[in-house]
C-alpha cells in the first residue's frame, strides 16, 4: 500500500495524479481553512470529492483558462490537473498544477 493510499485527503495531492491528468468540471469555489490556519480558496469538482486547494500560480492559470478573473464565474468550466516538479523550500518536489483541458496530454 502507498503512503497516500493508507493515509487519503480530502485535498488533491501529486500522488493522486498518477498515469492521464483527470480533466475535472469545477462546480463550487469556496474558502477553507487549512490544517496550518491559513485560509485558502478551494475548488470542488463534479466528478470525485476530493477538493483543490488554490495557490496563486494555479489560481492564475485557471483564470487565465476560464478567462474570468472573477472565481465566482468559474463553475462549470473543465480544468485538467497534471503533475510537475517545481522547486520548493530549495527541494525539487512533485506538485498539482492546473492546465487547460483541452490541451493534448
């Protein structure tokens, strides 16, 4: 069994993204608090519970996707998330990243 297999979050994680990158319909925007106390804007999508926690580099690209600057326009959109390296803390780590669905995979 996997580390995120035996402990599973409500929160979509770079494990989660394992072989095609899910293309998700995004059906509510919100605001959550997060386990460290800050407050985050969180997508929720038509197909699974599990929930999308935005930092600004994803929230930046599904508006730049949806055209909307405007979060409160974006349900019923497509997004697709995919997984990337990205450098953080000074670590190369694997992290969610939000493309366009259309785009081929």
């Amino acid at each position: 069994m996997k580390f995120h297999d035996a402990f599973p979050s409500d929160y979509f994680k770079a494990a989660d993204i394992d072989g095609e990158a899910p293309v998700l319909m995004i059906t509510e925007v919100s605001t959550e608090a997060m386990r460290d106390g800050e407050e985050k804007r969180t997508l929720s999508f038509k197909e699974t519970k599990k929930r999308l926690p935005l930092n600004k580099t994803n929230w930046m690209k599904v508006s730049e996707i949806t055209g909307e600057e405007d979060d409160g326009k974006w349900p019923g959109k497509q997004i697709r998330l995919v997984k990337e390296r990205v450098v953080f803390r000074g670590e190369r780590v694997d992290a969610v990243r939000v493309d366009n669905a259309d785009a081929p995979f």
